[in-house]
C-alpha cells in the first residue's frame, strides 16, 4: 500500500511540509473554532463572511507577492483570535457577532491562496495523492484539537487557538521556493469556462442537498444516534481522503468523481425507501462517508489546479469553495423549515437532484493528461514482461 501510495511522488519535502503545515494549521484551527462557537444563535455569520472573503482574497493576492500575502493572512488569523478574546467579554452579542465576522474573514481570504500553492509545487500525475495524504492527517488529527481545545472555555480555548496560528508565522523563516508568478485570470473569464462550469454545478449540487439534508437525517436519527453514527462517518471518511487521491492519479478525476456521485445517489435511494430501517441509516452512513472523502480531495485541491492549468489558480480555488459555504448558510436559515419536512419525501427528492446533478460529469473532460495514463500503461508492461522473462 505504501508503494503505491508513494511511487512516482516527486515533489520536494519542504514544498511538501509548506503546502501540508499551512493548510493543516488553517482547517485545525477554524474547524475548532466552528466547534467551539457552535451554538451560537449568529453562527450563520461565520460562514457567510467566509463564502464573501473568499471571492475577495484572491483580488487582494494578485497585487502582493505570494510570500507577503500569505505571511499577512496568517497574521491576520492571529489577531483575530486575539480580538475575539475582548470582543466575547467585554461586548456581548455585538461582540459575538463581530468575531463570527472576524473568523470567517480571517480564514476565507487567504485560504484560497494557500490551495493555489498545489498546482504550482506540485506535478499534475501527483496531485490526488499528495491532496489524500493531507487531508487523511489534517482529519485523523481534528478530533484531537476539539477535545482536548473545544471543550475548554472559551476564552482559554481562543488563546490556545491564537498560539497555534502563531506557529504557521514560523514556515515563512524557512527559505522555501513558492514556484513563479503565472497570468492572472477574471472570474467572468472562469464562470464561463465549460470545464469549470461542469466540474462546478455537480460539486454545488451536492454540497446543498447535503447540507439541507442533514438536520432532517438528524431528526429522524435523535441526537445519540446521530453523534455515534457521525463519528464512524467521519473516520471512514477520512480513511477515503487516500484511497480517493490514489484513484484520482491512477483511475482519473472525471472517473473518480462518478464514483462519488453514483456512490451517495444509492444511500439516498435507501433512505427514500428505508428511512427508518437500521440497515438503510447505516448503508446511508457509508455511502456519504465514501463521498466525503472523495469529495474533500477531488474538489478541495485538485479539480480546480488541473482546470487552472498554467494560470494563477486562487480565483479558482476561491470560487470551488464557495459551495460548501453557500450550503452551510442556507442550511441555517432555513433550519427551523427543513425540522418540518416529511423524511419520506425528502430523502427521494434527494436522490433524483443527485441524479440529475452527475448528467455534467458526463460531458466533463477527463483531467489527468493522456499522455501520463498511457506511460503508466507502459511501464506496468515492461515490468509484468520482465517478471515472466525472469522465469522464463
């Protein structure tokens, strides 16, 4: 399994360490802040400000060297936490509201910039399995930052938070190569790109059906249940961040991602017609856990630095994120509507958009080079030939 997860992985150990480090610093850090901040009657703010910064982050990146920006969003991340500290105490639901502003400011406007780093330092037949191997560490590690952090009182837990965003200061006194400036490109230029428009729709689909179908899965499960069942999701889940990177450089992005599709359109479909029954919840719960992991690596780092191709890659980035965003919001808002909905028929309807959301990826280019496939090819030739002429 190591053998195949690492064969043919070239990039360089401190470009890895960089992407690695800052993108596992950034997602520990404001996923534990999500934990901490949870139940917050505002919390709908943190990722709206989120989804807004992360359009304006890379407008901002391409006037300042890739270093300095960087460098100034982890800082940024620092004072933020600090802030909050005075606002949470001293300002009440004001000051609730402008550190939920202030978080999801401080992580959206750089983060696309961090993701755009991928396609740079690193070679496109590479990319899947690079992307698993961080993410696979960043959620196996999660859990650990919001029990022994997220369960501390607030003020103890963002101090904690601020000294471990204080650490991805330290990356930029190393002396590490962050690849050359490559042509800016508008979002107008982007949205009307088939290739993005037909990797897009389907991720956009999918993050909104999920995201409003979950309080209904919730309810019909009851809270015990549903943290139980979660935590099994998520471990499973994680686990699929390296299978799926490997099946994106080896089987191809375009096929990978049907996999994904097909895979949560059958545990929909059970629940459509078992949403009561232990076995359909529970084949539900591995179908999600299967796209979630496939999901979180083809859509998190990959797709969008293969359409990018020899441009800057941060408006990309920055627009393939909004839908988990734009999900989560809308999934709020509506929250005391969807505690309302039949189970019977939400989970069908679910199913038939998730249906209707794979039709793009269809017609979707294959990603992953022909020219690598068929090298790939070659070489597992001339190996299986020299194993039988050395019996022979």
């Amino acid at each position: 399994m190591k053998k195949a997860l690492f064969s043919g992985i070239s990039i360089h150990r401190g470009q890895f360490f960089l992407i690695f480090f800052l993108i596992f610093n950034s997602l520990t850090w404001f996923f534990t802040i999500l934990y901490v901040v949870r139940d917050q009657p505002l919390f709908w703010l943190l990722p709206a400000a989120t989804l807004i910064s992360l359009l304006i982050g890379p407008l901002i990146a391409e006037k300042i060297s890739r270093k300095r920006f960087l460098f100034s969003w982890a800082l940024v991340g620092v004072i933020s936490s600090l802030s909050s500290m005075i606002l949470l105490s001293k300002f009440g639901e004001y000051g609730t509201a402008t550190s939920l502003i202030l978080w999801g400011f401080a992580f959206g406007i750089g983060f696309p910039s961090c993701l755009a780093l991928m396609p740079i330092l690193s070679r496109v037949e590479e990319r899947g399995r690079v992307g698993g191997i961080i993410f696979f560490i960043t959620y196996a590690t999660l859990p650990l930052f919001m029990l022994t952090i997220g369960n501390l009182d607030i003020v103890s837990s963002l101090f904690l938070l601020t000294l471990w965003r204080c650490f991805s200061l330290i990356l930029f006194l190393l002396k590490v190569d962050m690849g050359v400036s490559l042509k800016p490109v508008s979002y107008s230029s982007i949205l009307s790109h088939r290739q993005f428009l037909l990797y897009f729709l389907p991720f956009l689909v999918f993050c909104i059906i999920n995201e409003l179908e979950r309080p209904i899965f919730k309810e019909s499960l009851g809270v015990g249940l549903w943290e139980t069942l979660g935590t099994v999701e998520y471990s499973v889940g994680s686990f699929l961040c390296l299978i799926s990177g490997w099946l994106l450089d080896f089987k191809g992005r375009r096929w990978t991602v049907l996999i994904g599709f097909v895979t949560l359109g059958l545990g929909y479909a059970a629940l459509g017609f078992f949403p009561f029954t232990s076995t359909a919840q529970a084949f539900f719960i591995l179908t999600d856990s299967i796209a979630w992991g496939v999901f979180t690596v083809t859509f998190g780092l990959v797709i969008w630095g293969d359409i990018a191709s020899n441009q800057r890659a941060e408006k990309f980035y920055g627009l393939g994120s909004v839908p988990s965003s734009l999900a989560l919001v809308l999934a709020m808002l509506s929250l005391p509507l969807l505690k309302t909905l039949d189970v019977g028929k939400a989970f069908p309807l679910a199913s038939f958009f998730l249906f209707l959301a794979v039709i793009p990826i269809f017609f979707a280019p294959e990603l992953l080079p022909e020219k690598v496939v068929k090298e790939r090819e070659l070489k597992k030739y001339m190996e299986e030939a020299k194993k039988v002429a050395g019996k022979s």
